[in-house]
C-alpha cells in the first residue's frame, strides 16, 4: 500500500529502432530530463519502444495469407494480410464480425487484432505491422537487470499496452510485462475496516500503475513512451512479479 505517489514523463526519446539498446536509450532520455532513477522508482514503456528495439516489425509485403486467413478476413473485412499475422500470434479466435476481431494471444492476452498494431509506425517503405514482444516479461527482467547494472539502482519495469475490456467503453492502460514489483496484491483471508473476512479481494497492481503511466503517455502525438512512477513502494514479492499471472486461466473464463 502507498500513501501518494508521483507520474513523470520522460520527454525526448527517440524514434527507437531494431537493435537499440533500450538501457542506453532510457539513461540518455533520463540525462537530457536531468532525472535520476532512484531505489524503489518503477519504470514505465510503451510495448511499441519494446517491440521495435526487438525486431518485431514486420511487412506485410512478406506475408502470405493461408486459406483460413483469407475466409476470416473476408468475414471481418480485414486486409487477410493482418489476419494471417494476427493468427500466427494467437491460440484462440474468440470473436469476429464485420470490422472487429478479437483473439487470445499466445501469451494468454485477450483483445482486439492479437495486439498488433499499425499506429505510429513508420510506412514511408510500405506497409508494416508491430508485434508485441516475444516475451514481454523476459523483456522487462533484462531491463531491470540493465539499469540495475548500469545506473546501481533496483527499480521495477512495467511494460504497458493499451487494451479495450468488455462492457466498457474505451481503452486503458494495462500491464503486458513487469518486472520487480508485486504485480498482484492478495487480501484474501483479511478483514475489512467491520472486521468481515475479505474472499475475493486481489488487486492488480501492475494494472493500476500501467493505466496511470498510460494517461501520462497519451495515445497519438505525444511521443512519450518513457515514465518513471515515483514513491509506489514496489514491494517485491519473487513469486508475484510477472505479468503473466494477471491473465485469467482458461478454466476460470466464464464468458467463453
């Protein structure tokens, strides 16, 4: 628990590129920001700087749609290009019409395209669409071990995405990698402020603090994938620290 906490954009980061090291990238954004990472801040990125430092841009030139791309595309009216992606990045089609496709990711995320997206993505050489990070939460530990090596500091790392929930209109910031933070908090077995056994109290931290950095962030023109969350208390619990906890088992889904 925290009593306050601060959300400080980090202005300044350049167009990221495959091969950048994210580290350098983050250190030079930070210098240039005269911001110094301290113990305990929690760094916040854009799955899109990720991806792109990682080589998951991919043109659509050089996809070729199967048969069964083709048909969904023809049934939600999607370049069958982009559903061939979307289906090599997914274990499950979960809902399509005209227009709309929603998929569970191989990672265990639900939403719309698999989480591929073509926004803020350079086209000047032809069409590309952006992957999510092979491993979002590998991505976020080698970045933590980055700045802890590099600028003696332990921090935690959450990696954001926007997402579209069901029943509520719009997106929000969520967590799709982390690192060095309990990512779920279990009140359950406690009591509330009458002293009644709390059952099915588990706050998602690691979302909360994504849909903060994300409102710092913005979503179109910004350009400010990078945001330090300052005087959280992260609170590390090495069993509790991955965002691949957060995703629902497949048997608890009520909704399938």
């Amino acid at each position: 628990m925290t009593s306050g906490f601060s959300v400080i954009p980090i202005p300044g980061v350049p167009m990221v590129v495959p091969g950048d090291d994210l580290g350098e990238v983050i250190r030079a954004a930070l210098s240039a920001a005269h911001v110094t990472l301290v113990d305990g801040d929690i760094v916040c990125l854009a799955q899109k700087i990720v991806s792109k430092a990682e080589g998951q841009l991919v043109a659509l030139a050089d996809v070729t749609p199967s048969q069964e791309a083709i048909e969904l595309a023809e049934k939600t009216l999607k370049d069958p290009r982009m559903v061939e992606l979307i289906l090599r990045e997914s274990s499950e089609v979960m809902r399509h019409k005209p227009g709309v496709l929603i998929m569970r990711h191989r990672l265990g995320l639900v939403g719309a395209h698999a989480g591929i997206d073509q926004s803020n993505v350079d086209h000047s050489d032809g069409e590309q669409a952006l992957l999510l990070p092979e491993d979002p939460d590998a991505s976020a530990q080698r970045l933590r071990e980055n700045l802890a090596a590099n600028n003696n500091v332990q921090v935690g790392v959450v990696i954001t995405d926007s997402q579209n929930r069901p029943w509520r209109m719009g997106t929000t910031g969520v967590a799709i990698g982390c690192a060095g933070l309990t990512v779920l908090e279990d009140y359950r077995g406690g009591s509330d402020v009458y002293g009644r056994e709390l059952r099915v109290t588990l706050i998602n931290r690691a979302d909360a603090i994504a849909g903060a950095a994300t409102l710092v962030m913005g979503e179109t023109t910004e350009k400010i994938p990078l945001v330090i969350v300052r005087g959280f208390a992260p609170d590390v619990d090495t069993e509790n620290q991955n965002a691949a906890i957060i995703n629902r088992p497949i048997e608890e889904d009520l909704f399938r």
